[in-house]
C-alpha cells in the first residue's frame, strides 16, 4: 500500500477514536495513548484485514529473520505501538506498518521514535529486501481546550517536522471546548 492510503487509514482510524472516546467518556480530555492504540488496531484489523499487535516488543523482530545481535540495544524498553502486517500458518508473509503514537507534539521525544523505526525498518531490510515498503509512521494527537491551541502547536510542530498529514477539529460537536490534532509523520521522508 501507499504511502497515501497509509495515511488515510490510520487518519481515519486515529480520528475516530478520538472523537469516539470524547462521546463515549462525556468528556473534552484527551484519551489514553492505549485507547488510541486498541482503537486504531481494531479498526484496522476490521478494514484491511492486516493482522494487527499493539505494543509489540522490539525484540520479537528476531522473528523476522532480524540477527538479535543487532536488536540487543533496542529490546530492552522499545515497544512498537502498532505493527500491521499479513501472515499466514504462522508465518510472516508481509509487514505492512510499524507505528508510534504520542499524545503530544514533542519534537525530541518524536525525534527518538522516528530514528528507532527506521533502525528497525534498516534491520529489516537487511534480512527481507522487501522490507523497503513498510510504512514506518509516528502519529502525535495533541489535545487542548481549544482549536486555536492546537492550531498554534500544529504550526510550531511543522518548523522542525514536514508532515505527511496534519489537521485540527473539536472532539464534541457543538462544544467550544476540547479540541485534538493529529499530525503524522512518515519516518522515511523526516
């Protein structure tokens, strides 16, 4: 898949479950960063039909044919928001995305997730040549009390990031109050 329509399914998928959680929990809060990874994992799961593992241990890339020798520095803490991918009889026939999500508009903080995805993306390719086509994404969803805010950290975010995709809205309709963005960020062009 593209990285277009990467992009459109996770947007989709990331903003409905903002928006949901901001009906189902009568709140303008943001939601957990977990709800947002189960949401987006169901939703994928139940459009692409992708096989889908939210905070997946770095360290299970071995079995991707990955030398664990080479993922010695990253198993110990990194988790891997969400991995999509396509197997059959327990196999892995294809990896579709490997995505961090963050809460937040922090650059450093974005910064570390960016560079450990293409580490992993690079590991891969050296095992499975194919690997070149994996989405490799980091998707922030700040909230605040209003749109003018998260506005305002959109356009700061995007002196130091181009992103492949960014957008403001309110979380409850008809409300003045709570507001969410989502910016993503395709770690192979940042």
């Amino acid at each position: 898949m593209s990285v277009e329509g990467h992009v459109e399914i996770i947007r989709d998928a990331t903003k409905k479950a903002i928006l949901e959680y901001a009906q189902m929990a009568s709140t303008s809060e943001e939601p957990p960063e977990s709800f947002i990874q189960h949401y987006c994992a169901l939703e994928l799961y139940r459009k692409q039909a992708w096989n889908v593992r939210i905070e997946f241990p770095a360290r299970h890339a071995s079995n991707w044919n990955i030398d664990k020798s080479k993922l010695i520095h990253l198993t110990k803490l990194f988790r891997i928001d969400l991995v999509c991918f396509r197997q059959a009889g327990g196999l892995l026939e294809h990896l579709e995305m490997l995505v961090e999500f963050k809460r937040w508009a922090d650059t450093k903080d974005v910064a570390l997730d960016l560079n450990r995805l293409r580490e992993i993306r690079g590991l891969l390719m050296e095992a499975r040549p194919e690997a070149r086509e994996i989405g490799i994404y980091s998707i922030c969803v700040p909230h605040y009390a209003t749109l003018a805010e998260v506005e305002r950290t959109i356009t700061n975010f995007k002196n130091h990031y181009r992103p492949e995709h960014s957008e403001s809205f309110m979380t409850k309709e008809g409300s003045d109050r709570g507001a969410a963005g989502i910016i993503i960020l395709d770690a192979s062009n940042c």
